[in-house]
C-alpha cells in the first residue's frame, strides 16, 4: 500500500527529532529551487503592546538570486531565507482563495490579486481576513487592525502596477509578529544561534535591531497546520479510535494529505453511507505521529520525482510494429502527455534502532537521493533502469533495501493523476546488474553498427543502453510495464512477441526497397542488439538459461564466404541468415545483369522475382520463387555466375529442405534472420574506418 510506504520512509526522520529547518524545507514549499513567490516577499512587521499597535511594511525583499539559464535569467530560491517564511502551494482547487492551514501568517499572492490590491487596499483586508481564522500562529487581532495593516501594504502594491514587469506577478505577504521571547519573530541584534535562527531583515520599528525568525518555534506549526489539514476531512478524539497503520489508541485524523495530491478527494461518484467528505476518518485514520511520517515521506518521494525525457515518451506512445508510424511520432510537434517517474528506498525490516550508525546512514542515502547529489565513484544514476534520472547511493545497494518505483501521468497540480505501474521490492543487487548489462549492451550496439554503418551517420547509441527503450521497442508500448516489472523482477522475457514486431517492421520496409536498406539495416541493428540482451538477461540475471541464438552473423558470413561446403545451420535462425545472405548476394549480380546500359539502373530481385504481385515475403514465398529458381534465373540472364556461389547456393538448398519442417512451425523467427542475413550481406566495408574510431563511437 503506497500510504503505508511513505509513512515507512518518513518515519525514521520524525522519529530522530530531525533538524527544524529540514522539516521546514521538507514539508513546505520552502525546499524548492524554483519558487518565484520568494521573487516578492512584502514583509509587514507588526508589535502589539495593549491596546497599541505598531506596524511597518518593507519594500518587497527577493528571497533568491537570478542566474542565466541558456537564453534567460532564471530565479533561484535562497532556501535559507526561505525556511524563514515557509508556504505551501494549494494542489486543486482555487489557489487564491483560502483553502487547507497555514503554519504562519505567510499568503501566496497571484498575479489578479496583485492587481486587486493596488486598486483597492479593502481587497488586502479582505484577502487577510480569509486566511487569518486558518493560521496556526495565535494572533489577536480585530477589524480596525487588519485595515491598518492593508493600508500600510496598499503603496507597495501600486508601486508594483506601476513597474515595467514581463511575465505575471507573485509574490507573499509575511505577517511577522515580533514579540516576547517565545515568539516565532523577535528583534535582536544579530541571530544567537545559527542552527536555528536566520536573521530575515532590518526592523523597521527598532532600526538598530534585525528581525530573527526561530526555526524550532515555526517547525511544530508546520506539523500543527499539516494535523489540522488531515482534520478537516474527519477527527476522532482520544480513546474512541486507533490508528490504521501503527495501532496506537488516542487522537486520529483523516489520511487527507496535501503533500501530495493523490491524497486529496477528487472522486465525484458517491461515497459509502456512513462516509463523507467531512467523515473520511471512519476510512484511514492516522495518528500524530503517522500523519506526520507520511507527511514527511511523500515530499521526500517528490523530492525524487521527475518527467521521462520527451523523445522516451514519444517512443513509448509510438506504434512499434511500424516503421513509418515510429518515424511520425518521433517527428510530431509539441509535446506529448508527461509521463512521471519517482522512487522511493525502504528497508526490508522496520527495525532500525534509533541512534544509531544504522539509521544515520539510511537518513543520509534518502537526504542524498533527494538531493540528487553524487557522493562517490560507487553511487549509481539508474537513468538507464528507470527512464529518469535517479540516484542510488551506495548506500542503499545492498539488498538489506528494496527499491519502489512509481509511474503516473496527468496534472499533479490538479490532483488529477493517472496510475500507469508501480513496481515494489526491486533488489538493489538486480538493479545494479541490469545496469551493467545496459552497458555493455551499448558498447555491444556500437561494435555492431560500426560494421555495417559508415562512422558518420547518425545514430543515438544511448538509445541501446535505456531499458525503456529496448522494451518498448522489442514488445509494444501495451507490453511496456509488465515487460519492466519483469525485468525488474528477474524474471524470465519470452523472444515471441520481439520476433513478431521485428518481422513486422522489416516486412513493411521490404516493400521499399531498395530505397529503405539504411532503415532495414537500422532494424537488423535493433534486431541483433535486443537479440544480445535477451539471451544474456534472461542466462545471466534471471538465470533461466540464454536463448539458442544463432552464431555471431560475423561468423555465419565468414563461413558462407569462405568455407559454404561447411555449412551445417543449426537452427532456422541461422538458416535464414544464410538464405537471406545468398540472396542478397544474388541480387547484386541480378541489378547488373537486368540494367540497362553502363550507367542505367537494374532492377531489384526481390520485388522483381520474388514478391511479384505478392505484398507480403513469407518462407514458401523465398524458396518457390528465390532460392529454388536461382540457377534458372542465372541460366535465363546468362550471368556468368562462379562455380563458387553454385556449390553454396546447393549446400543451402539441402539444408532449407532438412530443416523445412522447423521452419514451417517458426515463421516470424526464418523471417527476421532471413533480413537480416539479407541487410548484412557484404556489410564489414566501414569495419576498418570503425576501428579507428571506435572509441569515439563508443562515448559518442
């Protein structure tokens, strides 16, 4: 259950009295780089001695910096300052109308409420009273008072209407009480205490004093205003319930959360009888201590969470049994829908001891993972496993953790989220080999494509090394998730449904040709390299045993060029390598025999001899009207064909007729090594250019 996941992440940090600004940066938006509400932050500093009130607004501080992203500036939060004057960003609803509970008295502004305020400082008042009743923070204040406060906040407002500002404005109003002692604000002359304090600006009521906010006094408002937001969809009060999930007695709440939208209420059907929107304790109820895990856990969880890279997610809603139809998609404009991706890490046993070398390591690998920062040469990025980029500690690479991995799609601003897989208990050992495996699988593409393509064209080899890739390409994105939580699994992959997807695209390019051999030879790539992958996955990490592959196509080629009387196919694979090669081999002499003139242009044997008026190659197809007639063909023509080619042209005869059976009950798999041996036949041309540049192929 996803609930009970981010309760068990988020536990071992509530429960080790973590460190007040990291609950702050954690759980509120604070933590986020980008938040251009810290652009404008109008400060309003406010002291209330009986019945004397004293206020001061500042000119809107920038709780951030700016730096060049490429062609623009970009705003960078300063999460220092920030963890000062935490927020929350609404998910659903109206964001600039009150909604959920607010730690402090800090108010998100909006680009039309910008415009409000200038226009009329009653709206400041009005925009305070709304949220005021839903501030954690105790403060007394009547309707004279909030008015004083708007008027004191209105200039600011109309000097902002009145600047040359590109884009829309956003901005927060930070009522900061500095008061006695124990206040969250109080002015002093400098912060005391680093760890805690953070000195937010100069004090406009006390000049030679600086307003100091306390982290450890904001921090239990922060979880106060979380409590108060499961309660509003249902409290029970102590002694009447327990917990869902830990089974203490007391004080439960509803597991409504705003962490994160999948635990908001969206759902517009009819609830249950004994359920409402204002009841949904009776359902999941969590006690102080849970909801403040969970609270913790999902914005860890966002922490790691990202958008699949936009040319992946066009494979994936691409067609993969037509060539043409993965061309458009590829070359489609605009975007496609964001599919997201995030992971979580978890122990296997929920036992470990507070204090300990145990707990401080796990806490370091998740605050590691959510920064996404490299530690050492050991930590791994799984971009290649997961198809976003993640970051596996060392840490968590032993099989002590397990791995849980979440695919969605839809508006998470909106609560309105689309489950596509979720993949629990992934062994980091698995994880680590499948990435080595990818690797290799790379380099293995590179080697393959460096024999048949010159070193100049263009290919993406990291292309070969993304799993998300090769599954969706081998089986179809309808296979896509199961395909990766087998994998994910160790379990085994069937080669059937590969095959028939291959067969197809190689079919429908074969009606093209010759113009399409660079496209045909990039699908014979596909095919070998997924070919590779398959049988050392399934021999190496599922442990099932390779498949029966055929030999290296090199060495198939060597022997039907050198040795052909040799030749003994072992399976139909490899003898429709070698129809596919004689073949082709043909064909060359067929375009020369059949052109006209030294510079005219022959014609091609497959669609001239073979496929005739026939839209579609099959086995019966090649050897009635291919391999069986070549020595008439040759007879008609007079090629002049070599003794040579005669003596191969017959071993092959004999052994499609020996192995005539296999090939009748394995179609698709003769089809995709006939195309193969077809597509490869002379290839090794560019084999020297190749190893000169191979290392640039390979890092390319």
């Amino acid at each position: 259950m996803l609930i009970e996941s981010l309760i068990r992440l988020g536990k071992p940090f509530t429960s080790t009295a973590p460190d007040p600004r990291e609950v702050i940066l954690a759980v509120t938006n604070a933590g986020d780089e980008r938040l251009r509400f810290y652009e404008r932050v109008y400060l309003v500093e406010i002291k209330k001695h009986e019945e004397e009130l004293q206020v001061a607004a500042h000119p809107y501080s920038t709780f951030g910096s700016y730096k060049t992203d490429g062609k623009k500036d970009v705003f960078f939060t300063n999460k220092n300052q920030a963890a000062a004057i935490p927020v929350i960003i609404p998910q659903g609803g109206d964001p600039t109308s009150p909604q959920g509970r607010y730690a402090i008295p800090a108010y998100l502004t909006y680009d039309s409420q910008f415009k409000d305020f200038a226009n009329d400082s009653n709206k400041i008042a009005a925009f305070l009273n709304g949220r005021l009743n839903r501030t954690m923070v105790n403060v007394e204040l009547d309707e004279d008072d909030i008015n004083s406060i708007a008027e004191v906040l209105h200039p600011h407002f109309l000097a902002a209407q009145k600047e040359d500002i590109k884009g829309k404005i956003l901005g927060i109003i930070a009522l900061m009480f500095v008061g006695d002692d124990n206040s969250t604000y109080t002015l002093a002359t400098r912060a005391s205490n680093p760890a805690t304090e953070v000195e937010v600006a100069p004090s406009r009521l006390e000049p030679d004093k600086k307003i100091i906010a306390h982290l450890d006094r904001i921090a239990p408002l922060v979880w106060d205003a979380k409590l108060e937001e499961g309660a509003e969809q249902g409290r029970k009060e102590q002694g009447t319930s327990y917990c869902s999930f830990c089974g203490s007695t007391g004080e439960v709440v509803s597991a409504y959360c705003k962490a994160w939208p999948w635990f908001t209420t969206t759902w517009e059907g009819p609830l249950p009888l004994e359920l409402d929107k204002k009841n949904m304790v009776e359902s999941i109820a969590l006690c102080k201590e849970c909801y403040s895990a969970l609270t913790f856990g999902a914005n860890l969880f966002s922490s790691t969470v990202q958008a699949l890279p936009f040319w992946l997610t066009k494979e994936i809603f691409s067609p993969s049994s037509s060539p043409a139809g993965k061309q458009l998609s590829r070359e489609m404009r605009g975007n496609p829908e964001p599919i997201y991706g995030g992971m979580l890490v978890l122990p296997v046993l929920d036992n470990l001891p507070h204090e300990s070398e145990e707990i401080d390591l796990f806490l370091d690998g998740v605050r590691q993972m959510a920064a996404r920062s490299k530690g050492s040469a050991l930590d791994r990025h799984l971009q290649n496993i997961t198809g976003f980029e993640v970051l596996l500690p060392e840490t968590f690479q032993d099989d002590l953790y397990r791995l849980n991995l979440l695919y969605y799609s839809g508006n998470p601003s909106r609560a309105d989220i689309h489950l596509r897989a979720n993949i629990e208990d992934v062994l980091p050992s698995v994880a680590t080999k499948i990435d080595d495996l990818l690797q290799e699988i790379g380099i293995f593409a590179s080697k393959v494509h460096s024999y048949y393509f010159p070193p100049t064209s263009k290919w993406q080899q990291g292309n070969y090394t993304s799993l998300f890739y090769l599954l969706v390409t081998a089986y179809g994105a309808g296979y896509l998730w199961s395909g990766l939580s087998t994998v994910l699994h160790r379990r085994p992959l069937t080669e059937k449904r590969f095959v028939i997807n291959a067969v197809q695209r190689m079919q429908e390019l074969s009606r093209k040709l010759p113009d399409s051999m660079w496209e045909l030879r990039r699908e014979i790539l596909f095919y070998l390299v997924f070919r590779e992958f398959l049988s050392r996955y399934n021999e190496e990490i599922a442990e099932q045993g390779g498949l029966d592959i055929m030999r290296p196509w090199q060495e198939l080629a060597n022997v039907l060029a050198v040795a052909p009387l040799e030749l003994r196919c072992a399976d139909v694979e490899e003898l429709g390598f070698a129809v596919g090669n004689v073949i082709r081999e043909f064909s060359r002499w067929y375009w020369m025999s059949t052109r006209s003139g030294a510079e005219g242009k022959g014609r091609d044997f497959i669609k001239h001899r073979v496929m005739k008026f026939h839209s579609r190659l099959t086995p019966d197809l090649i050897w009635r009207e291919g391999l069986a007639r070549l020595g008439e063909y040759a007879l008609k023509l007079d090629m002049g064909i070599p003794a040579e080619f005669k003596e191969k042209t017959g071993v092959i005869i004999t052994e499609f007729s020996r192995l005539r059976n296999e090939v009748e009950a394995d179609k698709d798999k003769f089809m995709a090594s006939f195309w193969a041996g077809y597509a490869l036949q002379g290839a090794g041309k560019f084999e020297a250019e190749a190893e000169e540049n191979s290392e640039e192929l390979i890092n390319s």
